[in-house]
DNA sequence: ACGCTAGGTTTCCGACAGGAACCAACAGGT
DNA sequence: ACCTGTTGGTTCCTGTCGGAAACCTAGCGT
C-alpha cells in the first residue's frame, strides 16, 4: 500500500540516506550552486553568499571534499589562494541542484506568500 | 566574471534562498519523499521513515503546511486519523525532490566510498 | 617595523535537534 | 464503573551545532 519499496532510502543509515542528508543542509545547496559554474576562490563564495561566515563555508567546502565532491586546490602564492571546483562526480549534481534552484525562484514568492495567507487558526489539536 | 546574475538567490533574505533553506533540511527532503506518492498518515511516515521522532516529523510536517507546500487533513475519528497531502504547490517539488533521491540513490555508494579512500593527509593549512 | 591581504581556526554563547515521558479522547473489554 | 489500547501531539531536558568576532600565519609593499 506504501507504494514505496524496502530500499527506497528509508532506512536510516542506508546510503542514499546519508548522500541526502550531505546535501540537504542550509547552506551545502547554496556553495555548490556556487560552484557549478567553474573553480571559485574561498574569498569569492564569502563575498557571493550573503549570510555565510568563513567558519561555515570553510566546514561546508570540507565535508564536500571529504565525500569526494569538491576538490580543493591551494597554489603557494602570498597572500595565498585557494580555489574549489567539483569533482566529476560532484558534478554530476549539477541538474539536482540546478532544479532546487529553479524551482526556488519560480515559487520563492508563493511559498512566501502562504506565510501570510495561512494562519486561518485551524487547532490542530483539541 | 562570477557568471551569476545579481539575483541569483545568493542575497540573504530574498524568497528563493528562503525557499530553498526550507527543504533544504535533513528531515524534510524525506518528508516530502514520502508524501509524493499520494496521502499519508502521520504513524505511516514514522514507520516508513527510520530514524524520526514523532516531534521532528510535526515540526517539519507544520513548518511544510505553513508554507502551503502540505495539507493537513484532521478526521473526527476515535483514534484520531490525520493525513497529510501535498497541495499543489508542493506537489510541484516532485520533480526536484525525485531527481534529488534518484542521485542519492545512484550515488550514495561512491560518496561514502569517498569518506574511506580521501583521506590523504593533505595539509590545509600550516 | 608595520600593516595589508587571504584563508583558516578558536572561543564563546544562544538556539535548536533529539529522545523520553506525558497528555487528550474515546472505543471496547471485564 | 474502571481500566487499557490506539493515535497524534506536546513538554521537558540535555547535548550539540550554528553564528559572530577575535585571533593566527606568511610574505610583500612602504
């Protein structure tokens, strides 16, 4: 009756699971539609990003390198720089995100708008 | 130079950021997966999703229907029976949402392969 | 010698996730 | 009459995490 199978990522600890909750994080959607356009420099995505601090896009560009979507790329240079840029196979998360962020767009407003048009007082307990 | 056009949602308070950091959340990428295929009770989705509490899932079940992507359908009956459907809106997150859990399903084994293989030691700093 | 730049880490505190226990409402058994 | 089971939801408490600001490193220009 679920119309769902038994390995259709339910299961708490099962891959997909875990390859959903790396992404479906607040700011993980926003660094990588940051970086599917090519290699961007750390000081690029702070300035690109509104409302992202270093200490957060830094723990977010580690744990995509980590599981083998972001390659970080450190040139000897002073002042230094370092450039991030997705793996292939964080590449292939381009057209995921690119939906998300076209969808975003398309009903920002509307989802916006329930907020204010909602609260009819519906109790949703008793 | 960025490739990014001034409102490419990388603004902090505009709707489609806002849109985006709400179901870009570990719990409600699930959710909504489990509700894309027709009603759904609330028991039904804490047995089909491992690992959710019963507060988390009327959390993310309330902050959905606040946002007009989930209705919430409350029958007078002893026990009490709620269901919980997407409404129009939401079900326009279909397509995003399955593309997102086809990739996870695709790809989950590489990225956790990732987490054992990486971890050359590679200095991030000095 | 000093300050600037760029990337990153540390420190501190408020907010939130998570689990367990509790609550409401009524049907049905005894 | 009383107790129990079912279902959905809330409350309480605690550990963890996010966020802002300060600090660190390393060379280059002046």
């Amino acid at each position: 009756m679920s119309g769902f199978g038994p390995d259709d990522f339910f299961l708490a600890d099962c891959p997909a699971r875990l390859a959903v909750e790396l992404i479906a994080d607040k700011w993980t959607v926003v660094v990588l539609y940051g970086l599917s356009k090519g290699p961007v420099r750390h000081g690029e995505l702070i300035g690109l990003i509104g409302g992202i601090s270093r200490k957060m896009l830094t723990q977010t560009l580690r744990r995509l390198e980590a599981h083998g979507l972001v390659h970080r790329r450190a040139y000897s240079e002073v002042p230094p720089r370092v450039e991030y840029e997705l793996t292939p196979l964080g590449a292939t998360l381009i057209g995921p995100i690119h939906m998300l962020t076209e969808w975003a767009r398309a009903n920002g407003d509307a989802v916006l708008d329930a907020l204010d048009t909602d609260p009819e007082p519906v109790a949703h307990n008793g």
